[in-house]
C-alpha cells in the first residue's frame, strides 16, 4: 500500500492571506497590475531593515575568498535559482574565479527548468551537497523564503559542523533557524499578493539581497573603481566597447588613446587604466597590481598616485 505524501502547514507570515488583495480576480487588469506595484514597493524598505545583517554577511565572504575559500548558495525552487542566476553573472561582470560563487539548487540543474517533486523536503541531500563540497572557512547562504526549508536547513547544519560560516536569508523575521546561523537575514516582506506565491514580494527581497551582498563584497575585493567595474570580461562587441567607455570615464582621455593603452596592455582593463592614471609602462603597472592584490586604487597608491 502507498503512504500518502506528508503534508506540513507553514506558519511563515509569507503564508498568510493579503487584505490588500481579496478578491484580485474580480479586479479590471489595470487593478491588479496596481495592487501587485503597491506591495512591490514595500519591498525595498524591508530589505533597508536588514541591511546590518547583510553587512555582516559580506564581510563573512571577503575574508572567506581573501583566505582562498568560497562562497556558497544553497536554495530551492524560486530561491534557488535566484541563487544560480547571481553566481553566474558574476565572472562576466568581476572576472571572479569561476569557483567563487558556488550555487547548489534542491534537485539538481534539472530544477532550474522545472520543479523536482518534494527536493526541497530533502534535508539529507542538503546535507550531503553540503558535506560533498564544502570546506572549513568557506561561507554557505541558504535561501528560504519561509525560513525552513529541508533541504537548505540540511545544508546549512552540514556546513557549520564542517567549520563553514553559515548565514540563511529568509523572509520570516521569526524563523526558528534563526538561532542555528552566524548571520541571520530575515527581510519581512509580508503576505504576498497571491496567497503563498513566494516568488513575488520573497523572491524579489533575495533578489535584492544577493545584488547587494555580492556587489558589495566585489567592491570590498577590489573588483570596482569608483563605480566602474573594471574587473570586467569583454566577451562581446557591448563589453569590448564598455571598456573603452570606463577607460574614457576613468581618465578623461581621448577613445583613441584609451583604446591603444588597452591594446598595448593586452585587453587586460585594470592594466590599461594603470598605464593611463599612473603614467606607468605595461610590465610596472602589472608588477603594482600584482603587489596591491589586483585593487587599483592600492596600485595606484604604490605608483605614487
């Protein structure tokens, strides 16, 4: 005889009923376009909240990658893929290391197209990703719109008894796992607009949450100057003609000049902008680089600039 599925009734607040948007489907389309826009905009407010917390998770990560270990990003559904999309662009954007950013989504890459059946109620296959890969010293962030997730709770516990920082990005203040993390993000983002449907005001709350954290800690790792990101991987004619514009922005130079420094230094960005602040050659400004940790400003400083 078959057992029938286990059922679990969340009590997360993402769970709980709008008033805001009873009876959405008898509202005219402009109507229901207007609700979901007005709770989107709470969004951002929650996630200024928890912007401390955030903080603290960067920091956990620039010291993890300037030690030589990873970041990790555990989630399922929703959360999960959010996760995989935020590690993906980061080495076309920041040149980062592609082992950096490290995602694992409950169910595997098939689950990035199509939900895989109760992954997410997996608790031990979180926890044997998690001890599969994760090494003492890296930082593992679990996302879990309801702040319970099996799975991502499996990988998280794995982790911290691996030596790993541990920090879950939730949108339950008053998760219970809160206690069970060093750092812990709870965005209070409220009942959603369809009732449950986390992929709305949760999701766009982790969305914010990631562009953050992994901006920032790319700032602290050097990966910006000024606002410019010169870490970047020209990989198309828009990137090639990206990094003329940030050499011209970065100097006030002429295209033509900036296009021959970046030519003589080999397409590497941060070696051109070097050469053209500094008034250095290719091989000093590549030997500061190196010596400052690929951070331009640090480089800059040890050519006198």
């Amino acid at each position: 005889m078959t057992e029938p599925p286990s059922v679990v009734r969340v009590g997360s607040p993402t769970e709980e009923r709008n008033p805001n948007s009873v009876d959405l489907d008898l509202m005219p389309t402009r109507e229901v376009l207007r609700v979901i826009n007005d709770e989107d905009q709470t969004v951002p407010a929650a996630v200024a909240e928890v912007l401390d917390a955030v903080a603290a998770a960067v920091e956990l990560a620039v010291s993890a990658l300037s030690e030589g270990n990873r970041v990790h990003y555990f989630g399922a559904g929703t959360s999960g893929r959010l996760a995989v999309l935020d590690a993906a662009e980061l080495p076309p954007t920041y040149n980062t290391p592609e082992d950096w950013f490290c995602p694992h989504l409950a169910g595997g890459p098939d689950a990035m197209w199509r939900a895989v059946e109760d992954a997410e109620d997996d608790e031990a296959a979180g926890a044997e990703e998690a001890a599969s890969c994760v090494r003492a010293g890296d930082v593992v962030i679990g996302l879990a719109a309801s702040g319970r997730t099996p799975y991502v709770l499996g990988a998280l516990r794995s982790a911290r008894r691996i030596g790993a920082h541990t920090v879950l990005v939730a949108a339950d203040p008053g998760a219970a796992a809160a206690s069970e993390v060093d750092v812990f993000i709870g965005v209070d983002t409220g009942a959603e607009v369809v009732t449950g449907s986390t992929r709305m005001k949760a999701a766009t709350a982790q969305k914010l949450v990631l562009n953050a954290f992994s901006t920032a800690v790319m700032v602290r790792q050097g990966r910006v100057y000024s606002n410019l990101m010169v870490g970047l991987v020209a990989t198309n004619a828009k990137l090639r003609g990206r990094m003329i514009s940030i050499l011209m922005e970065a100097t006030g130079l002429a295209e033509q000049v900036c296009r021959a420094a970046l030519a003589e230094a080999g397409g590497d960005l941060k070696t051109a902008l070097v050469c053209l602040i500094a008034g250095a050659g290719v091989a000093e400004a590549r030997t500061a680089l190196d010596t400052a940790g690929g951070q331009v400003r640090a480089a800059l400083a040890l050519l006198g600039q």
